[in-house]
C-alpha cells in the first residue's frame, strides 16, 4: 500500500478533526492526533520507510481508545518523509510527515478512501491527488469492461490524457511539496522519440542511453528525505545492477557520480557509500569486487564516510588487503603444498600446458563439498574437460581424512594438494571463507574467475572458450580458412 499502488482518493477537510486539534499543542517536537473509526481499544504505530518498501523504522507509538482516538506526540521533532500509519493484522496507510502537528481520520472499512485530513497541506494534496485518480482510474475499469470499440477507444485515451494533464498540472501548482517531490522521482523518464537507425527501425541504443543519462534528473540526491521512502533502493538497484555494464570500470564510474550527486547530505552520502559497498564486496557478478575496493580505500579510508570507527577502518583496511591481490586478471599466487607421500608439489610445473586451471579449495568434512566433487570430476572426465587441470587442495581436517577422500571420488587424474605444515592461512590469503571456493585460472595462471559455484566451472569454461574463439585474430590475405560457423559470445 505505498504511493504507487495505492494512486486513489480525492481530497476532503473533516469538521470533527477540529476538536482534535484544538488542545494545546507544544511549540516544539511532534502532535498528530488520529480517529480510526471502527477501531478501539488497541495500539498503533507510526513509522517511516527506510530506503525501500520492505524495510521501516517505528518512531512512535499510540493506544486507540473506545471511540478510536489516539495521538503520536512527542517534544521530539520526527525527521520528514514518508511515513506509515500500522494497525493491527498487518493492515497499514502512508501519510507525509512535512508538517509536526496535524490531524486526520478515517474508517477501517477504507482506510484511504474515507481519510480526511486537516492541518496538514502535505496530506490534503497527498490524498487529493490519490482520490482524483482513482476516479480516473474506476472510470477506465469501466471501460475496459465494455465491448471494444472506436468510441470506447477514443473514451479511454481521453482518461488517460486526463490523468496526465492532471499530474502535470499538480506538479506545476506543488513544486515545493515534498508530496510532488515523491511523484516525479518515482516516475521514470519520458524518452523522445529516437531518431532512425541504419537499418530504418528507431535506434534502441541512442533509446537505452537517453534513458539512461536522464534516469536521475527527477530524484533528488541532496534531499535527505527521500531516505525515507519507499523509492531509494530499488531506484539505486535498477541503475548500478540493470543499467550499468557490470565491469569495474564502468561500476566505479556510475558509483562516483551518485555519491557526488548527494552533493552536500551527508545522511544520504553515507547511505549510498555504504549501501553500493555492501552489494559489492561479495557481488552476484563474476570479477565486480574491485567496486567495493575502490570503495573502501576512496571513501571509507579516506574520511569520506562519517562516524568510521577504528574497528569498521581496520576490518576494511584488511579485507582490501585480502581481495586486492585476487581480483580478476591478477596473477593468481599458487600454494606451497604437497603431496600425498609430503614431497613438495611444483604447481606451476604441474599445471604447465593446461588452457584452464581451477583451483579447488575444499575440506573433506564438507557437505557441499562432497556433492559438488563428482560433478567436477564429471565435466573434468569428459571430452568438454579436455585441456583443464583440477587443483584440488584441502584446506581442513587431517592428511588422512584427506587422503580418504581422494581414495573415496577417484581424484588421483586431479592434482592434489596438502598444507602438512599448517602454516598456511587459506582465509586471509585466498578467501576461503566457505568451501568449496573455486579459482579459474587461463593459460598464464591469470585469474579469470573468482568464487565460482563449482557446478558452473564447466559453462563457465565453455562461454570463456567461446569469448576466445570470438576474440581469434582474423586469416591472413594468403590463408584460406575452414569455414567454421559462427560462435556467439553469449
């Protein structure tokens, strides 16, 4: 039930808020008194969103007496946004919190539908804007009831040329209403129409980056109320994850430019750094924590970030320290390990001549482990797997459970290797963190792919073969190549 669901309800001032209101009312900090009808002798919360729909923040709470009266009050002041009023059995409504003290009433049979406001020009509009389009809306669902028709046709684009012209008028009367503010950063830019391509159809590419460059010109960053909406993070999700190519370069480009579109609010500078940091130290795409690096070491490390505390600053600084050296086209940095029998193992010697080594990090004792084994071995056994060298190294439980294992899945065409010494940290310096973890290497023992699910080794192998195929220099004038179909990158 949030602004763009619920689009409904017209605009109306209730007489009987009057007596609500008519109390003292403190100079200071917040008084907003409710009648519920239908409601009684229960508690209700007042709450804000907290940067998307599913997430809020209780900041008040109020018990409803026998006639369904109630007032949040407080000396405290509630920061601006937009807020949510919960009832028991999970049933709620929005209000704008623009104006400390104010009124309101409605009727548990509809909740928005019956609201009345008075004290309060944010929610007057906020409510009149909905009613209105409600009754646009009710009168399209009318017709699309109806036979299809010309005249039903041209009806229907009539509402819908009324709606719209209503918006923009509402928009133009309340350009300082935070309830206006709301409505165009929830829409999404109006594209233009594209000028042709070659081949005479619109251009969908020159459609994508209009689309794109304007995605933000309605949602302003420097206004820290719109922290507390419903709008912020999927707004953030849909830009940094759909429409930005999700290579570092690119992400820490689109990164910046948010973080210094907040220009001078600290609340939701510090929101976004720490938001788009979170969603990329462990990133659902392959090779993108180089985001959270550059992160870290150009707004955490550099008192970019408010309040950082010594603790937060050293698990970052350590965390970089570990990811730095792995990332997607390093040199990946091969174990000191050994053999069954402890003779030391040259695995760079062992893996020589292979295109792909996948570097299997284990612990024999592991669940996933012993069921993402035999699916590697599959794919390693058949002719796709030609060409790839298994590292498989154990980096918990003792040489013989080790070995038993090895005896156990058939490992002996894999290279298996054993830390005898316990020295080695697996955690800091490959971060293995949960097993398997899964390292692809190329021909140069480059890293091509990190904390790969182990039953993706195999299409990833076989997509990054295709890239290489796609990526072939061209024959040369005297050369007569075999004609060989076409490999698509994707």
């Amino acid at each position: 039930m949030n602004l763009r669901n619920y689009c409904t309800l017209m605009l109306g001032l209730s007489l009987g808020l009057v007596s609500l209101l008519a109390s003292a009312q403190s100079p200071e900090g917040h008084r907003i008194a409710g009648r519920i009808r239908g409601l009684k002798d229960t508690t209700v919360v007042l709450a804000h969103y907290q940067y998307d729909a599913t997430h809020y923040v209780p900041k008040d709470t109020a018990r409803v007496d026998a006639s369904g009266n109630f007032v949040f009050q407080s000396r405290k002041k509630l920061p601006e946004g937009l807020y949510l009023v919960v009832l028991p059995k999970g049933r709620y409504f929005d209000l704008m919190l623009a104006e400390q003290q104010f009124g309101f009433e409605t009727d548990t049979t509809d909740l928005i539908g019956s609201m009345k406001t008075d004290g309060s020009v944010e929610n007057a509009a906020f409510y009149g804007y909905q009613h209105k389009l409600k009754s646009i809306f009710d009168q399209m669902g009318k017709l699309d009831k109806l036979p299809k028709s010309e005249v039903t046709a041209q009806q229907m684009k009539a509402l819908q040329t009324e709606a719209a012209a209503y918006r923009k008028d509402f928009l133009a009367k309340n350009p300082k209403l935070l309830t206006s503010k709301i409505l165009l950063a929830s829409a999404d830019p109006d594209v233009p129409t594209p000028p042709k391509a070659a081949n005479g159809r619109p251009d969908s590419l020159w459609q994508f980056n209009y689309y794109k460059n304007h995605f933000w010109d309605n949602f302003d960053l420097t206004d820290d109320r719109m922290l507390r909406t419903s709008l912020l993070q999927p707004r953030i999700d849909r830009y940094i994850k759909e429409l930005t190519f999700q290579q570092v370069d690119s992400l820490t480009k689109e990164a910046d430019m948010l973080i210094k579109r907040a220009g001078p609010s600290k609340d939701m500078r510090n929101y976004l750094i720490w938001y788009l940091t979170s969603q990329y130290e462990r990133p659902k795409v392959l090779g993108t924590d180089g985001l959270f690096i550059h992160l870290v070491e150009n707004y955490w490390l550099k008192g970019q970030f408010d309040n950082l505390d010594s603790s937060t600053r050293k698990t970052l600084t350590e965390r970089v320290a570990i990811l730095k050296p792995l990332q997607v086209g390093k040199s990946f940095q091969m174990p000191v390990v050994s053999d069954t029998l402890a003779r030391p193992i040259n695995l760079a010697q062992a893996t020589t001549g292979a295109d792909y080594t996948v570097m299997f990090f284990y612990a024999p004792h592991c669940g996933h482990c012993r069921e993402a084994t035999p699916k590697v071995k599959q794919f390693t056994d058949s002719p796709a797997g030609k060409g790839v060298k298994v590292v498989a190294v154990a980096i918990e439980d003792s040489a013989e459970d080790w070995k038993k294992f090895i005896r156990e899945f058939k490992l002996t065409n894999w290279v298996n290797g054993y830390d005898h010494s316990q020295r080695i940290d697996f955690r800091r310096q490959y971060d293995v963190y949960s097993t398997p973890t899964v390292y692809v290497l190329d021909k140069n023992r480059k890293i091509i792919a990190r904390a790969l699910p182990a039953e993706d080794i195999g299409n990833f192998i076989e997509f990054s073969r295709k890239q290489a195929a796609n990526k072939a220099p061209a024959a040369t004038a005297t050369t007569k190549p075999t004609p060989k179909p076409k490999v698509s990158g994707r």
